[in-house]
C-alpha cells in the first residue's frame, strides 16, 4: 500500500512524503533469535535478539531491498497466516 502525505513549507512550496507498507512474518528459532521476511520482497530477511531490534532491522533491509532491485514490489493484500499439519 502507499500513500502520499502532502506538507505545506515556508514560501508556500508543497513537499510529499511518500511511504509504503510491507508485511512482516515473523518467526522465533530454537535459540530464541527472531527472524523476519518480508512477503513481497523475495530474499528479505533479518534477524535479532529483540523484538525493537528486529523491526529496525527489517526497516532497513526493505530499503535496501528496494535500493538494489530498483523495483517496488507488488502491491499484495495481506490476508492472514494459517497453520497446517501433516502427518509425519
């Protein structure tokens, strides 16, 4: 999803903020690291020991992301996680 803020300056110039929203999985190993991937963005990936770090983390890695691919992703609606079993 992206929006567009619009902020008046001084001298009456307009100056827009463009921002975007991404999915975050987020998944705890067996060490208790936390690992984030990023749906839209195939091969973004981050991980840390906390919560906070790992979202500045993963903040970081999305604009990275974005800066080498030069591409923004596909616009996709999250829908929800579900959990499957199977038989071992």
């Amino acid at each position: 999803m992206q929006r567009t803020r619009i902020r008046s300056l001084p001298g009456g110039r307009i100056r827009q903020n463009m921002t975007r929203q991404f999915d975050v999985v987020i998944e705890r190993d067996e060490d208790g690291i936390y690992v984030a991937s990023v749906p839209q963005l195939p091969g973004c990936h981050s991980q840390a020991e906390s919560l906070d770090g790992l979202m500045d983390r993963i903040r970081e890695a999305i604009a990275l992301c974005l800066e080498v691919s030069g591409a923004t992703g596909p616009d996709l609606e999250f829908v929800g996680v579900q959990r499957v079993t199977i038989p071992a």
